[in-house]
C-alpha cells in the first residue's frame, strides 16, 4: 500500500503565495513522475505541474511564472510554491505519483487539499 498526503493548503488574498506538500509513504521501491492537478468547482481535473525523478519540469500555461514545483527524492516529498495567486487559481489541489511497489507500478492519488484565493 502507498499514500500521499498533501498540505498547505488555506485561505490567501489575491495577490498572496501558499506552498503545498506532498509526501508519499508505504511500500515503495522507487517514484517515477510525481505531479500537482486541480480541480475547480463545476469544472475537470486540470494538470498544474508535473517533475520527474531527475527534476525535469512542466506547467500548465496558466501557472507558468507563478508556480514551481520541486522534489526532494529522499523524503518521497514534492512540493508546490504558488506565488502571485488568483482567485480563479482556486481549487482542490491534489498530488499523484507514479510508484514502483514490489508487487506493481501504480498511479496513486492524494485526498486533496484545498486552496482558496479571495480577491
């Protein structure tokens, strides 16, 4: 079994920066991509940012200049820093991650963390 939990989430004024966390633990050999998704209320499941174990990185358009995602391999742990946030960056942010197990490689998915931006 894998889990990730995720957080830092809350409540920032237009304009203002959070850092979100996300930790994976359980019965892991290695983690592959590991990524930041969103989703607003009424609307799809949206990538935000995803990196890879070697810390190559991608963003969605929308957040480009304002988040950065980064890793620390050794803590299972990724982390978002969001910065210049918006109220349409509003969402329940959520965390997965390719994992390699003993028994499968699985895509595992956190429980969400809210994040709201008041203008």
């Amino acid at each position: 079994q894998v889990q990730l939990v995720e957080s830092g989430g809350g409540l920032v004024q237009a304009g203002g920066s959070l850092r979100l966390s996300c930790t994976a633990s359980g019965s892991i050999v290695t983690i592959n991509n590991m990524g930041w998704h969103r989703q607003a209320p009424g609307k799809q499941r949206e990538l935000v940012a995803h990196i890879s174990p070697e810390e190559n990185t991608n963003y969605a358009d929308s957040v480009k200049g304002r988040f950065t995602i980064s890793r620390d391999n050794a803590k299972n742990t990724i982390y978002l820093q969001m910065t210049s946030l918006k109220p349409e960056d509003t969402a329940v942010y959520y965390c997965d991650a390719l994992v390699v197990t003993k028994e499968a490689y699985v895509e595992v998915w956190g429980q969400g963390t809210l994040v709201t931006v008041s203008s």
